[in-house]
C-alpha cells in the first residue's frame, strides 16, 4: 500500500499552475498542448513565380478573310458585316475592298490564325497533405501579353495585331496532388490546379464566354526544414475562350501554355518559438506548463526536434582538421 502510494504521488500532476499548492503535493503541472495551432500546422502555404509562353489558335470559319494593299486583314461576315478586330472584343467598319485585294473564304478553305504571347505570375497556394496525397486552393495574378497573329495557310494575309497588347489576368483554382516518388530531401509530386480565368480589362467581358481551364504538372521540391521547402514546377496548361460576333455566331480561342514556376512553401510549426531569449535549448523543450521549440532553428535549415543539428560536423572533421592527427 506504501509503495502504491508513493508510486501515484511521484506521477501525480497539476493541470494547470492555479491548481498548484505550497507544499506541493504533486510534482509535476501538466503540459499544455499547441492549441488551435495543431489545425494551423497543417495547411502547407505557397508563393511563387515564374515565366509562361501561351500559343493562340483560332480558325475563321463562316468569314471571308480580305487583305487590301495598304493594311491589315479584316473579315466579313456572310450578312456583309466587316471586322477589323475579332479577338478580344469586336470591332465593325466599312471598308472599301480594293480591286487587288486578296480574298480567302474560311467556308470552302481553312483559315488558321496563330501567334504566341507571354506572361509572369505571381501565385499564391494554400493546401492541406494527408499521407502522399494533398488537397487546397489557390489564386493567380499575372501579367499577360499578345504577340501577332499570322495564318500558317495564307502567309499572303500578312498580319492581325489585336489591340489587346498586355494586361493581367486573374485566375481562382483548386489543387489536387500526390507525391510519386522521394530522393533524400528531394520529392517529386504530381499535381494538377484546376478553375476559372478572368482576363484582362482590354476583353469585353460580355462577349467572352469562359470555361474552366486545366493546368497539369510536376513539382520538384527540396527540403530545406521541416517547415520550409523551395521548388520547381513546369506544366502546361489547357484553357480557352469564345468570342461571341453579332449576327455571326462565335470564334473559338485556344491559348494553351507552358509555364516554369519556381518558388517556396511554408509550413507554420506545431509549437511557438520559445519566448526565454537567452534559452540556447536545440530540441523541444518546456518552461513551466508550456513547451517551446528551438530559437535557434532557422526556418531554412532541417533540425531534428529530439536534439538539434545546428553544428551537424563537429569541430574536428571540419576544414583542415580533418586531415590533422590530433585537431585539437
């Protein structure tokens, strides 16, 4: 009976500090655990960057394509209609057609316009992992320009300069991913973002209409920490838009693109950074009813919370003392 007392007096904890009494009867107060933060811990953030080159695509079918000398390609519908625009919003005019005019009709012939653009976003993810696989959402915010659109067919057409030259575009996706495959601190995860596109303010709104869009890749991360990782994402990316032509129905865009993203991820840490500022302490450790990790762990280096890896090479194996028989 002694010893069976003793025994739960030498476990015997508080639960907090208030319930603490002088003398002591227990020895021990209990921990306190990471609170809302253990929720906090498991979302993976992201930033990133990058370059993309899209490739437009549209064929004129219902049109009849007109080069005049002295200017660039315009189309007339078959009520007569002419447009010297027809990408970004349409543009109607009357222009007399010259005697030497080239004409090419896109109902008995294929009329292919294509040109290339670029642009740089700036995208920001948040998603949640659960084994190898993850799920989250995200939004892009990128800056977009057009090139000039040439017809592979009819290099005699010359060229379509659309007044849409740059602008940003806005994009609203979710992420969907699994990791394949790991190598030491480096990890390979395929992932795919899906959602909708708002292009820039150069595009009359009412007469886009917009599906979704699909954007397909692989992401090469390298650990740095626990908490912080840098990567590598090239994909490419389906997505396209149709403008709709009064009394000529619509022309369907394609801009399919390939991008190169490369950026960082973030993970906030299950436990608070201790507050004691002169704490030299590398693992995981408590003061008082609280527990703190390392202030001496930076972000971008991996530590192991059990004992630390701030100086993972002692002093001895280091520089020239590596080849000394005695380095100290």
């Amino acid at each position: 009976m002694v010893f069976l007392s003793l025994s739960g007096l030498a476990f015997g904890q508080y639960e907090n500090e208030k319930q603490a009494t002088i003398p002591l009867e227990h020895f021990y107060i209990k921990r306190q655990g990471p609170g809302f933060r253990k929720y906090l811990t498991k979302i993976t953030w992201g930033l990133s960057t990058g370059y993309g080159r899209s490739y437009f695509n549209h064929t004129l079918d219902g049109f009849t394509v007109i080069k005049n000398p002295d200017r660039g390609p315009f189309i007339q519908s078959a009520s007569g209609t002419q447009f010297t625009n027809w990408f970004n919003q349409t543009e109607s005019a009357t222009i007399p057609i010259a005697p030497t005019a080239i004409q090419v009709n896109a109902n008995t012939e294929e009329v292919n316009f294509k040109g290339t653009g670029g642009s740089i976003p700036l995208k920001l993810t948040a998603h949640y992992e659960w084994k190898r696989y993850r799920i989250g959402a995200g939004y892009s915010y990128e800056y977009m320009w057009v090139g000039d659109f040439k017809s592979k067919e009819y290099s005699q057409l010359g060229t379509f300069s659309p007044n849409a030259k740059g602008g940003f575009m806005r994009k609203y996706f979710l992420v969907v991913g699994a990791a394949l495959y790991r190598y030491q601190d480096y990890l390979l995860v395929a992932d795919a973002q899906i959602g909708n596109f708002k292009p820039s303010r150069t595009f009359n709104m009412g007469q886009i209409s917009r599906g979704l869009y699909y954007n397909i890749g692989f992401t090469i991360e390298r650990d740095l920490s626990e908490y912080f990782k840098v990567f590598l994402r090239p994909s490419f990316e389906l997505k396209s838009f149709t403008l709709q032509v009064p009394e000529a129905g619509g022309i369907k865009h394609r801009f399919n693109a390939l991008y190169l993203n490369v950026g960082a991820t973030y993970r906030i840490p299950d436990l608070r950074r201790c507050v004691v500022k002169g704490c030299k302490a590398q693992m995981n450790h408590a003061h008082g009813n609280k527990e703190y990790r390392s202030r001496v762990h930076p972000i971008y280096l991996r530590q192991n919370p059990n004992y630390g890896e701030n100086h993972p090479v002692i002093l001895k194996y280091k520089g020239k003392n590596k080849r000394k028989i005695n380095p100290y």
